[in-house]
C-alpha cells in the first residue's frame, strides 16, 4: 500500500511545528508524494494561527515543486455539542477540513463517554475527516459513529503519529480500522507531520492495516485522484443536503 497525499500537514504558523510550506512541499516532492493538505491548527489551540491564516491560504502556490497544496485546516472540537472553532464562511473555501479534539482547546475533558462530541462532528456538514480519535482519554462509542460517518460519507483518519506518540491509542486504532473495513468507510493513512522529515513515514499506521488485510480501495488518500473522487462525492451530497 502506497500513501500519495498526505492530508493532514502542519507549518510554523502552528508555532510547534517546524517547518515551512515551502520545505514541506520540497521534501514532499523527495520521498514521492503527489499531494499534501496545509492544515494548521484552528484558533482555539494557544499557539495557532490567527484567524487572518486561512482567510489568506489563497496566496499560498496551488503547486510547489511539482507537489498539489490543498487548503485546510484542522478544527477543534470544543465540547460534547461537538462544536468547532471555526465559521462556516471560512470552511466552505478550504479542501480539507480536519477535525479533532486536543484537551487545551476541549472544555469537556472531564467526561467519561465523548460519543455525543463526535456525533456533533460527525453531522457537521463542513467537516471532512475526524482525525486522531483514537486517544483512550477520549473514548467514544466507535460503531456508532463509524456508521455514521459512513452515511454522511466522512472518512476516519488512521494517524501514523499516534502509534509513537500516543502508544496508548494503538489499541483503538485498530478496532477503529477493523470496524471501517467491516462497514466498508473510507479512512486517510496521515504522518500529521510537523516537521518535513515526518513526511511520508506512514510504517506504523500502514503495518497495523496490512495486519487486519485493510482493503486498499478504502483508503481514500492513496492518491490525490482517489481523494478528490470520494470528495466531489461528499460535497454533492452536502450540496443536496443544503439545499443549494
């Protein structure tokens, strides 16, 4: 299995990650990937972007070293409402909408059960992939949201960074991927990179799928083309759901 678009990326406009678009792009190019998503941090993290951010991604190359940019961002869910911190305005714009709960931005860390958080998410028609959710600290009911996602045609991220950064997750990730193969809902493979070195190591993530024979049809970011399919899909189905 081969992952040519990484869709979950971040830069120094998230102040704890390392690394310019523009040395993202060209380590991109070196290790073979077609794509990458920009998706810093939305504002209710300390360190990220101000809001200004995303209004001005337009100035960033659609193509930096034969690399495709996508504009996106990674939201954060901000409590069990499943509310994110980012308008709608701004959303509609960009390519990739990530979202995921981290605990600075998250007023709910408290809960024992944060199914009600990702169903909110989940029936956002603006978000595309929830991402990292395999962190036990955030425990949800897995099904049920995975078949979810399935009928609102969102993809579930497998994030190659959980597997060294959060050991914890590994067991999660995999009943999440065992339970997309067996409903058939398409996930991403992402490093969630945040420095350029970090791109194209997807190992881990990659190893655990072969493991459970993970169809590669269901890996929706193995090539751009595949991504941008399942999407022109997706914002069908948005568009008919909101009437436009």
């Amino acid at each position: 299995m081969k992952i040519l678009f990484d869709s979950h990326t971040h830069t120094i406009a998230s102040t704890h990650a390392y690394s310019t678009v523009e040395e993202m792009a060209k380590a991109a190019s070196e290790c073979g990937l077609e794509a990458i998503a920009v998706t810093d941090h939305a504002p209710a993290l300390p360190d990220a972007p101000h809001i200004w951010h995303f209004h001005n991604l337009k100035n960033i190359p659609r193509e930096i070293c034969g690399v495709k940019i996508l504009y996106g961002v990674e939201a954060n869910i901000l409590d069990l409402e499943g509310n994110i911190d980012m308008e709608p305005e701004i959303l509609e714009k960009l390519d990739v909408v990530n979202a995921s709960i981290h605990a600075p931005a998250y007023k709910d860390c408290g809960a024992k059960d944060h199914t009600s958080a990702y169903l909110g998410v989940v029936n956002n028609p603006y978000v595309d992939i929830i991402c990292h959710s395999g962190n036990p600290a955030f425990s949800y009911d897995y099904e049920r949201i995975i078949e979810l996602a399935k009928k609102n045609h969102k993809l579930m991220e497998i994030n190659n960074h959980s597997f060294f950064v959060r050991k914890s997750s590994i067991p999660n990730c995999r009943r999440i991927a065992e339970l997309c193969k067996e409903k058939e809902v398409g996930i991403v493979v992402s490093s969630d990179a945040h420095i350029s070195f970090d791109l194209g190591h997807y190992d881990y993530a990659l190893e655990m799928l072969r493991e459970i024979s993970f169809p590669e049809k269901l890996i929706m970011n193995r090539s751009l083309t595949a991504f941008e399919d399942f999407m022109s899909v997706r914002k069908s189905m948005f568009t008919w759901k909101m009437g436009v």
